[in-house]
C-alpha cells in the first residue's frame, strides 16, 4: 500500500505538497447552497492531519462551490484567503460563474496559481500535488500542470458523478457527458489515488498505488463536544426512545425508509429526531404534522449535531445498499454516530470495510419492516449493553480512525526521495 522507494526524506528532499480542492471557510459555508458538510469537513480534516504529519504546512487551492448564475446571482467569484488552520493558510481562486466560462476560467485560474507554486517549488525534488476529486477543472490542471512543471499528482477520491447527474437537456446534458467521462477516466492518469473505497481503484484504476481513506474524526472537536454534553442533560425523559438522523434529506440517503419504518413503531415512547436539509424535506415536514413523534431540527452547528447525538438511544443510517453509487462512498455520519459513544444502525453497503461490523448493528432486510424490527431489537436491549456496544465502537474510532493518525498513513503513503 506504499508509493515507490519508501524511504525517510532528507532535507534537500523534504516533502512539498499542494493540494486542490473545494474547502471553504465556516463561514462561507452558509453563504451557498452547493456546499457540502460532509465533503467540506474531509478536506479540513485531512489537511489537519496532513499538516501534522509532513515537514512544511501544504499549500492550499480552493474554488468556493456555487450554483451556476442564474441560479446564483454571483457571476464572478473572487479570490480570497482563508485559514484552514493556525498553520496552513487557504486561496480561493476568481472564476466567472456562468455555463461553460465556469469550467474553463476555474481551470485556468487553478492552473495558473499551482504552476506558480510548482516554479518556485522546483528545486525541491519531492514535491506531490494533491487533489480533491477529479472534477474536471481540477484534475485537468492538476494533471497538465505538473506535466509541465514537474511534481507528482495524487487524486483523492471521495465523490464521483453516479447519482448527481442526469444528463438531460442539450447544453446542461451535454456538460455532464463530458465531466463524466473526464472524471471516470483521467484516474488512471494519476500517479496514485487515495480513494473512500478500494471498489474505486478496482474499478477505474486496477494496478495503481492506491491507500483507502474512508474518513476522519477531529479529536479535539470530540474533546469540547464531550466538556458541552457534561453541562448538558438531555430534557427527555428517560423512558422515552430516541431514534435519531443526521445528514443530507434525500432518497439516496434513505430518509423515506426510515420515516416508513417509524411509522410501523406504535410505541408512543418512541421519538425521531431528523436534522439536515434536502429535496425530501417537504416529506419530513408532513411526517411532523401526522405524528408529533416526529422532530425535525433543520440544519445546526456539527457540534450540537454531535451533542444530541451523544443523548440518543440509537442512531440510523439508513442508506439504501442496492444503489452503484454505495459501492464508491463512504458515509461520513457512520464516524460521527460511532464516535458518540451511542449504538448505531447501518445498512450493510459496500463502501464499509468489514472491520467495522462488530460495532455496527446491520440492516439486512432493508425494509421498513425490517428496519422497524432491528430499531425495536436495539431499543429493547439494556442499557448497559448499550453503553458498552457504543463505547466499543467509539473506542475504535478515535484509535484507529483519528485525522492525526489517517495523516501519518498518508505522509507514509506519498513520500518518496
């Protein structure tokens, strides 16, 4: 699982690495409607325990996710800096924000900001070039700049297309084909890839060097959610059972299987608790108003997301496994369920190592009958049994999957002299 020649850098070849991206401040978070919680939190994990780990901070480029004018009102995206962390500092590069000029102005701009930074970079023999999945602006300049200018790419691949595009209409269709077939198959044109699955690197890039990332927890965020929830007591009442998800509202997340499913509960103790935003929040509202069982938060901070987590009896994810695009992704909020301490419900998808099974409770029988079974089957365990399944899993998490130790894998992983 090693690139070539692993042997300790010297100073004269002292890892430099760029890495490019879509990572964007908390605060620009909130301003668009395309960013992604999940993808966001990856990329400032992973360059936390990136920066930990390699001799020099990585030099950060980002493009700040939008719709596309008009469905913004921005046309031009301007450059900006951010912090990433108190070390390593991040650039978001200008593009205009309208059909066809986005593609081409991001790629350009990235370009042209890496290929400054691969010049004065180039007396360095050890320089890697990170990228954020193989959107085509950006796998496009990442692959032709250190063509030119030398430096060895990477691809980081937590995403790909399966479900996002639809391909129709003549101009917006088009466009899709054309990303699809640059994503699926500029892969192999990396000199390695550190994918959330290695179903990823069999299927689009047999042979090549390849390290599975699935995920991270940031241990000091686990650290104050912990010192809140011991000031914070749960004002439900203890006989009550608290089924609870977090994530994105959508069918590819299984929210509707999870409303059916609490719906075969009669149980009046029994309590859903949803938080998140999506195409299906209509069908969650109207859930709401037919059973007051029903709770719906809308979108809060991660760490009050992790706090309730922490208080509730069980937590779902309820992801159906027959989709292709499971074969590709991990679910990020199984690492944030695990690290609650609480027991968690998964489907049994492809993307989830087997090493995480014995600290999982596993929906085979992905029907609401069946999930409705399984949450009854969890609930009606002891408490002690409980607590001790999800410590277990906790434990497991924050010593094996922690960003700072997922960063010496990857410092491990792409250095060479």
């Amino acid at each position: 699982m090693t690139m070539v020649k692993d042997l300790k850098p010297t100073v004269d070849s002292a890892l430099r690495v760029a890495f490019v991206g879509s990572v964007i401040s908390e605060e620009l978070c909130h301003q668009s409607s395309a960013w992604c919680a999940a993808g966001n939190k990856y990329q400032i994990g992973f360059l936390r325990g990136l920066e930990a780990a390699i001799p020099q901070p990585p030099y950060v480029i980002s493009t700040q996710p939008m719709p596309m004018y008009p469905r913004s009102h921005v046309i031009f995206s301007r450059a900006a800096a951010f912090r990433v962390s108190d070390l390593t500092n991040a650039t978001l590069v200008p593009f205009l924000n309208v059909p066809i000029l986005k593609q081409t102005t991001m790629l350009l701009s990235v370009f042209m900001h890496l290929a400054v930074w691969l010049w004065r970079t180039r007396k360095s023999n050890n320089r890697v070039v990170l990228v954020f999945n193989v959107f085509s602006p950006l796998s496009l300049s990442v692959l032709g700049a250190t063509a030119l200018f030398g430096g060895t790419p990477v691809a980081i691949i937590a995403d790909l297309p399966h479900d996002e595009y639809d391909f129709k209409g003549i101009g917006h269709g088009l466009l899709e084909l054309i990303d699809f077939f640059v994503q699926t198959h500029s892969i192999s044109r990396f000199a390695a890839i550190i994918p959330l699955t290695h179903q990823i690197a069999e299927d689009f890039a047999p042979g090549l060097p390849s390290l599975v990332i699935e995920g991270g927890v940031e241990t000091d965020i686990v650290e104050k959610v912990d010192a809140m929830s011991i000031h914070s007591q749960s004002t439900m009442p203890a006989h009550n059972k608290s089924v609870f998800y977090s994530g994105a509202i959508n069918d590819i997340n299984g929210v509707d299987l999870l409303i059916q499913a609490f719906r075969l509960l009669p149980d009046p103790h029994y309590r859903l608790h949803i938080f998140g935003q999506g195409p299906m929040e209509p069908m969650v509202r109207e859930a709401m108003d037919q059973d007051k069982r029903v709770f719906y938060g809308g979108v809060l901070p991660i760490r009050e997301i992790m706090r309730r987590q922490a208080q509730a009896t069980v937590l779902v994810n309820p992801r159906p496994s027959y989709r292709r695009i499971t074969r590709y992704t991990f679910p990020s909020k199984v690492l944030e369920y695990m690290v609650s301490g609480r027991p968690t419900i998964t489907t049994v998808l492809p993307g989830i190592p087997e090493e995480y099974y014995p600290y999982l409770y596993l929906l085979r029988d992905e029907t609401p009958e069946g999930l409705a079974q399984l949450i009854e089957d969890v609930c009606s365990e002891s408490a002690t049994k409980l607590e001790q399944r999800g410590q277990q899993a906790r434990d497991f998490v924050l010593q094996n999957k922690n960003w700072g130790c997922q960063g010496k894998r990857i410092y491990e992983f792409i250095r060479k002299p």
